[in-house]
C-alpha cells in the first residue's frame, strides 16, 4: 500500500510519470514526453535507470518502447530499505524531469 501511495504521489509531481500500474510489490510507472499524447521517454528511463544504478538502486526499463519503469521488490524488504529505494527514485526523477 505504502509503495502504490508513494508511486501514485510521483505521478502528481512529476509531469514525467504517465501512468503508475501494478499490485503488491510489482508495480510499473510509464514514463511520457507529455501526458496528452502519451509520447514515450524512453532516453529518460534510461538516464533514471542510470542515476539510480549509481546510487544503488537497480531498475529495469522494459515495454514495447522502453519507457516502462519495472519494480519488484521482495516481499521481506525492510522499511529503511523501502524508504532508501524511494527516496533515490524521488530524487532521479526530479533530476529528468528538470
């Protein structure tokens, strides 16, 4: 619940973040050039995957145009753990969507 709510709250900060899908622990964000026309950012999944990576978080864009942010974490995560994870994400995301 706390990861959908978090994901959901990306959505309405972040122009960026078109659509938020999934349930329980594996869960998606596509990512868009504009929310009308629904263009695909797949250059900005890649720099969010790559900001990400480098600060310790791994991410994989998938989907037909590799826009899709996929997230699955375990089941056993801890809450520092989750709290670290969104946290890196939060902060890739205000950085492509500058």
């Amino acid at each position: 619940k706390r990861l959908k709510s978090q994901l959901d709250g990306f959505h309405n900060e972040y122009e960026i973040v078109g659509d938020v899908r999934g349930l329980g622990p594996m869960m998606a964000m596509e990512l868009v050039k504009d929310r009308e026309s629904k263009t695909p950012a797949a250059d900005e999944a890649k720099a969010l995957v790559k900001y990400c990576f480098g600060r310790g978080l791994i991410l994989l864009s998938c989907g037909a145009y590799g826009n899709v942010i996929r997230l699955l974490m375990p089941l056993v995560i801890t809450e520092d753990q989750l709290n670290t994870g969104l946290e890196i994400l939060n902060d890739g995301l205000a950085v492509i969507a500058q």
